[in-house]
C-alpha cells in the first residue's frame, strides 16, 4: 500500500534480424524501462538508429508545427495508425495555410492601420490638406511638432508661408523656392515631423475615419478568418495531435538501438519491468520468436550486485550506499484521491526504490493541516471553487490537475473544521455566548435569528449551555446539570447571591475572571460552553481562534508528537531495510525511547522508581543517537544538537494555531474598519460589508498561499526528515505512459 511497485531487472538479447521486430514488441506492451548502453569490457558497441528515423523525425517537426499553428499544440492525442501520414499532414496543410496567410496579411494591415492612426491622432485639430506633404512641385509641406512658434521667425524671415498650429502640433505649407530657407527656421524652432505614409489625402480628421472604417473592416474580416481558424482546429486539432503521438512514438522506436548493445551479429539490452508485468513481456516474445530471443529476469538488486540472483531483494545492508542509477526506477501505485499528491512529492524528489511511498500519507495530512490553518467554512467553500478552476486553468503560473485537486481536498477539510471546530463562516461564529454578545457578532445576531437553548423548547439546531435566565452563566462549572434543575439553582442563586458552582469553578473565594470563562476541565477545555448542537450528534464549534489561543497551541504540539512519532516508526522501516536493524535502533528507535522517556519522568511525581526509568531510558536514547550519529557522521556529539532540533520540530507546528490566529485577527481588524468606522456600529451598514468582504478576499488568497506552503513545509522540513530520503529515478516505460 506505502510502497512503489516492486521491479525486476530483465536482459533481452537475440539475432540482429530481430532487433527492429522486438523494438515494435517492446514498444507494444509499454511496459519496459530500457536502460542506456554500458559495456565496460568493450565486446560490444552502442547501435544505430533504424533507417526510418530521419524521414519520422521531418513528418513529426511538420505535425507540431501545424499544431502550433492551431493553437492546439498542448492537446493530447489518443492513439492510431495513419496509414499515409505524409498524406493526412499535405491536406492538412493545404486546408490551414490559407487562412493563417490571410490572418497574417490582415494583422499586418491592421498594425499599419494602428500606427498611422497613432501618428495622425495628435494632429486632428488642424485644417490642412494632407495631400500637400506629397509629391508636389510648387509647394513643400511640413507636418509635426515644434518646441517654438515658429510663424514670426518665418515671417522675419521673408518667407511666403501658410500655417495651421495647434500649441505644439504644426502645419506648414511654403512655395517650393522657399524650402531651403523654411527648413532652417523650422529646425531652429525644433521641428520633428510627423511619421506618415504618403498618399494620403483631406485634412488629418477625414483621414482618420477613414481609417477608422478600414480598420473596422479588417476586424470584421479578421473576426470571420478566427472563425474558420476555430472551425480548423476543431476539426484538425484531435486528428493531428494524434499523428503527432503517433509520429513520436515511431521517433522513440527508431532511436531506440541506441539504448541497445550490439555485435556484428547480435544484440543485447537491460531494462527494468513491474514484477507483475514480466511474464506477460516474456511471453509475448516467446509467442512471437520462440527461443531466437533470450529473455531473462535478474531480480531488483542494483545493477553491479548479484547481477544472477533471481529474486534478488534487499538482503544486503548497503542498498542506499549505492547509485540511484543502479537502482530500479520508481513506478508510484497511486490511485483516485492520493494520486494528485505524487505531484507535490515530485517537488521534493521520488523515493528510492524499496522506500516507502509517502503519497498516501500527505494526502492525509496536508488537507488536515491545511483545514486546521484556514478552518472557515465558508472560506473553504471557495478554495473549493478556486481549486476546481485551477484544474483546467493557471492562475500567475499555478494551476494544473494536480493543484487544483489537492486545493480542493484542502478546501473541504478547511470547510469542514472551520464548520464543526471553530463553528465560523467568513471568520463571525454561528453563535456567541451572550456574555460576549456586545463584543464579538454572531451569525445568529446579524441574520435576527432566535436559536433556542438546550433546555427549551427546540428542534433539530439548538445551543448548548444554559438559557440566560437569572445568573444562569455560573451554573455547573463543570458542564453538569442541565435542564428544569439547574433553572431552580438559578433562581435559587437569584434569591440568595450565593452562587456554589461558581465558588466551586474558581476556588473557595469565588473569584472568577470578568467573563466568567470557566477552565476547570484543564488548558483544552473551550472558553465558552455555547455552541450549536446539531440534533445532539455534533456541535458546531468548540473553540475561537482568538479566546482559545492556549488549547489551540497544545493540540498543535500533541498533532506535532503524533505525527513526528509516526515518522520515526517509518523511519525505522526504512533504515533496517537500507542499512540493517543496528543502525534503524540506533538512529531512530532512540528517539522512540527518548520520547517514551521524557513523559514518564514528568509525570513521576515523585515516585523514585518511575523517576529512574524516565531518566534511565532518556540516557539510553541519546546514547544509542550518540553511536549512531558518530557511525554515520563520523561525530557523534552532534547528537545532541539534533536533541535540540527535535524541540525545534515540535515546536514548527505551532504555525497551526498562529497561522489560524493571525487570520481571525485580520478578520477582527477589517471587522473594526467596516463596521465600527465606517458602519457607525451597525452590521447591517452596506458599505461596511462591502468592506469587510473585500478584505475576506485578501484573507482568502492569503489563506490559500499560506495554508498551502506551511502545509507543504510541515511535511517536506519536518515530517519526511525522520524517514525519507528521497532522489529515485522516474518509471519511464518505453512505449507506454510516462510515470
């Protein structure tokens, strides 16, 4: 279940006249890793691709190029076998072609029409005829900007001119004799002309809507050439992403002997295969060539050891002093909900092979860990949402099956611990103990709904705790007593100003906090006893993320514990089976007996002889860490900072809780700022909720990032170090799907 699909090298060898065949063979399971060429003793060469390389390689670049040109180079083509594939690629050519040369000319013409109305724009205002910039002999014209005025120095200067200025926009027209003397006086009032195309005609407003209804003609035709492109790659798209597939795999099958070790007259190839798979392969070329091709299965031991022993295993106890190249590639047996996970492994690297599989376990704990960082049900509604539209499409880069699904995952789990743990949506709880009622919103207060208490009369949804009848808050401090009883202690309490349970609660002075929070069940009981019931079975929120910091912060460190203990038991496993059973008690069953140790010596309270065996079996653990972190690291003081580091690592988890507690708090704030400031105190103030959901986006977003990363570090930096190692190679069957 945790561990990858177990591999058996295999070796395939035959006659030369053979190898094309048994490439088409292997190609059709798609099932074998081939390894690459090595023979250090020289007996052998690496082989040559097969004639039909170099003409597969051209029709394949021609396919992706009409892809591209579709826009449909990322669809995923199903499986066929043109019989003509230079023939399916000539017609599809002849059908695209047109329409993409007549989607150039027209973005071409659109693009020119853009720039000339760019450059004319600024001069609209001036009533010159634009047919005098031309060819003309007895006139020059000028068109462009200056920094000066330059119609008195034209004037000063003599020269018989015509001019239309619009403050730095200029139009000049001077006879053609004139020119030489115009051109100077222009340059020193700093002209610049005006980059237009010649030709044109009327004043620069006529021109522009000339232009204008060109281009709106262009768009039109270009909008009907988009259509027939839409048309083309409905049509085209599916049938030549699957020639392209097909085209590739006849690539991957001519290429192949270079994988192969050959002789003049034979030819030999190792690949790797799922255990499961290896007699199906063998007896499909046994089927197909009988004994002219060898077939034999050498067992998972790393190439270079115990290269005959079938079965092989994981007997030795150096496994992972090997290279992973050695080693078997990786093939993850993932399926349904976990599968996207093997994505997020991936960013951290494969297991080696005889490694446990993680992937299960984050998709455990990362919505887990996720859920409890958000914990809003309404928040986790939407990164629902979000991630369902991530599946399909990328947002700033990010996005993807994989993504999307493991947002979603995280999503209901925060929907649903924010639901029935914290009870809150949008960051307000369903209901808050009346105590707090001026303080703190609820649900119930916003909405002017009644929820009735446990003790009266009510249907499915209740609240729990006492209805606030007399001084019925300081009733049964120990979550004892409801019902017609304890509404007779409260009048009784009324009555007399004695309250018992109260004294009981806070001691025999009867002093309690200004509130009333009752903690007598311990540091994990909630500050408020008021939730909502649902029928009895559950109650929807036992604790806020502000009042109940201090319950939140020691779940955090026991989830810590539980988890990293998990790991450590993991890592057990994983180093008796890489390096022998010493060296897993050593390194990890060490810190099972610290941890053992360490309770057992604070709860001694003081017997003497629990007292001895918490301290005595601490001393054994960090001497066991001692030997082996000096076997593994040449030092074995070091030891005694991973001590530390282990602290550290408890202590990470905490980020639960804050995470959680700086989320409230940013709610509170936007709380403050939309309905306190700017609602006058109302929660019914349109613009305050306007404002304060725009800063549930925020949180949102916030939320998702942070939620998401943390949840990743937790697991890679803290969880994975007790047990992982990590840098296998990918199951890369030849012919089959990539894994």
């Amino acid at each position: 279940m945790f561990k990858p699909a177990r591999m058996t090298r295999v070796l395939l060898g035959g006659h030369k006249s053979h190898l094309e065949d048994v490439i088409e063979t292997l190609h059709d399971e798609g099932v074998v890793h081939v390894e690459d060429f090595a023979d250090p003793t020289g007996t052998t060469t690496i082989g040559t691709p097969l004639e039909a390389g170099d003409q597969a390689s051209a029709l394949l670049v021609h396919a992706r190029g009409l892809l591209k040109t579709l826009g449909a180079d990322g669809l995923k083509g199903k499986g066929m076998r043109p019989h003509d594939p230079e023939a399916i690629l000539r017609e599809a050519r002849e059908a695209i072609q047109p329409v993409v040369d007549e989607t150039s000319d027209l973005r071409h013409e659109q693009s020119t029409l853009d720039a000339e109305t760019s450059a004319l724009a600024p001069f609209a205002s001036l009533d010159v005829d634009l047919s005098m910039l031309g060819d003309i002999r007895s006139i020059r014209g000028y068109l462009g900007t200056v920094r000066t005025d330059p119609r008195p120095a034209l004037t000063a200067a003599g020269v018989s001119f015509d001019a239309s200025v619009d403050g730095a926009h200029v139009a000049v027209a001077v006879a053609a004799h004139d020119a030489q003397t115009a051109d100077r006086v222009l340059a020193e009032a700093g002209f610049s002309p005006a980059n237009l195309p010649e030709g044109a005609s009327g004043t620069p407003r006529q021109r522009l809507g000339e232009l204008s209804q060109r281009g709106a003609e262009v768009i039109a035709r270009m909008q009907g050439a988009e259509a027939r492109m839409d048309t083309l790659r409905a049509e085209w798209g599916p049938r030549l992403a699957a020639l392209e597939r097909h085209l590739s795999q006849e690539v991957d099958k001519t290429q192949a002997p270079l994988q192969f070790a050959v002789t003049e007259t034979t030819f030999h190839v190792e690949g790797w295969i799922p255990v499961d798979k290896a007699n199906r392969v063998q007896n499909a070329l046994a089927a197909r060539y009988g004994d002219s091709v060898y077939f034999e299965s050498l067992g998972d031991a790393p190439r270079g050891h115990d290269d005959h022993g079938h079965g092989g295993g994981h007997g030795h106890d150096d496994h992972h002093d090997v290279d992973p190249e050695d080693e078997a590639p990786v093939k993850l047996v993932n399926r349904g909900l976990a599968k996207p996970f093997e994505f997020m492994l991936g960013l951290l690297g494969r297991p080696r092979y005889g490694e446990l599989d993680p992937t299960k376990l984050m998709f455990i704990f990362f919505p887990l860990f996720f859920g409890l960082m958000v914990g809003d049900l309404v928040v986790g509604l939407v990164i629902m949402l979000v991630g369902h539209l991530l599946k399909t499409k990328k947002v700033f880069g990010i996005g993807g099956p994989a993504v999307g699904r493991a947002l979603m995952m995280g999503g209901f789990m925060a929907a649903l611990i924010g639901g029935v743990v914290f009870g809150e949506a949008l960051g307000i709880h369903f209901v808050v103990d009346e105590k707090y009622a001026d303080e703190e919103p609820s649900w119930e207060n916003i909405l002017g709904m009644d929820i009735p208490y446990e003790d009266e009369p009510h249907g499915f949804f209740y609240k729990t705790g006492y209805a606030p009848t007399a001084d019925a808050y300081a009733l049964d401090a120990g979550g004892s007593g409801h019902g017609t009883e304890s509404l007779q202690q409260a009048d009784e309490n009324a009555t007399t100003g004695h309250d018992t349970n109260a004294t009981a609660a806070h001691g025999d002075d009867g002093h309690g906090d200004d509130h009333g929070d009752d903690h007598s069940g311990g540091i994990l009981t909630p500050h408020s006893k008021v939730h909502v019931s649902a029928g009895g079975i559950v109650n929807l929120g036992y604790y806020s993320k502000i009042h109940d910091i201090q319950a939140l912060l020691v779940w955090s460190v026991i989830i810590a514990i539980v988890h990293l203990v998990l790991g450590l038991i993991l890592g057990v496993r994983n180093v008796a089976a890489s390096h022998g059973v010493t060296l897993a008690i050593q390194e990890k069953v060490s810190w099972l007996i610290i941890l053992a140790s360490i309770p057992v010596a604070i709860l001694s309270n003081g017997d003497t002889t629990m007292l001895a065996i918490g301290v005595g079996g601490a001393v054994v653990g960090i001497v066991l860490l001692w030997i082996g972190t000096a076997k593994v690291l040449g030092v074995g003081f070091i030891s005694i900072l991973e001590v530390l580091g282990f602290a550290g690592n408890v202590l990470s988890y905490t980020r639960l809780a804050a995470i959680g507690a700086s989320k409230a708090g940013m709610a509170l704030a936007f709380m403050a700022i939309g309905f306190d400031v700017i609602g006058g105190g109302s929660y019914h103030s349109v613009v305050g909720w306007i404002v304060y959901l725009i800063g549930m986006v925020a949180i949102t977003a916030l939320a998702m990032l942070s939620g998401g990363l943390q949840s990743l570090r937790l697991q890679f930096v803290e969880f994975f170090q007790k047990f992982y190692t990590g840098g296998g190679r990918a199951y890369q069957p030849f012919g089959g799907r990539r894994a």
